[in-house]
C-alpha cells in the first residue's frame, strides 16, 4: 500500500512539474512560445516524462502505479489526450504513456463521465 501511495505522489508531482512549462507554452506566442517549446520538449519532457515512461513501461497492470485506476493513471490521460499542445509537440516517443492513457480512456467509468460532461 505504501508503495502505492508513494508511487502516485511521484506521478502527480513529475506532471504538476511538467505543467508549468506546458503552461509557458500556452500562453506564448511566437519566438517566445517556440524558445518554451524548445524547453519542454528538450529538458523538461525528459527529466519528468522520461521516468514516468519507464514506471509504465515496467507496469504489468497496464496502470502507472498499481493495479487499478488511480488518479495517477487519470492525471497521465488528461496530460496526454486533453491538452492541445501547439506546434506539433505530442507524447508520441512515450509509447507506455500512450498505452496508459488509452486504457484510462477505454475504462466504462471514465467514459461515461466524459459523455456526461460533454452533453452539459
């Protein structure tokens, strides 16, 4: 249990720290927004993507941590399928994260609360 635990914390950590250049990428334009995009794809996808690639390539469950649906495994699906990125950065040379954010996005539960949400 505790490693569990533990486990989600460095998953939630690695993308809260992956966000902000992913944010600086948003909300700039230009030179400025392609020197961030620089950024992220150069230091901070590998520094923090790059071990969570390998905690879901070393998973037999299927799940980053564990062996059911955590908000770790939720936390990977948002940050791979639901934030547009700008020029053409993508997740695409992480393919355990793919893997991990298609089977969340296959899950029942998460299916019907994104029905839910976008008949709102």
């Amino acid at each position: 249990y505790q490693r569990r635990v533990h486990g989600v914390d460095f998953v939630l950590d690695a993308i809260e720290e992956l966000m902000g250049p992913v944010v600086k990428v948003l909300f700039s334009q230009g030179e400025t927004q392609a020197q961030f995009a620089k950024e992220l794809t150069e230091v901070a996808r590998p520094k923090y993507a790059g071990p969570l690639e390998k905690m879901a390539a070393a998973s037999k469950s299927g799940f980053i941590v564990g062996d059911h649906l955590t908000l770790a495994d939720l936390r990977v699906h948002s940050l791979l399928h639901q934030l547009p990125l700008p020029l053409g950065i993508n997740y695409d040379e992480y393919p355990a994260l793919q893997a991990v954010a298609a089977k969340v996005a296959a899950d029942p539960r998460v299916q019907a609360w994104r029905a839910k949400e976008a008949a709102l």
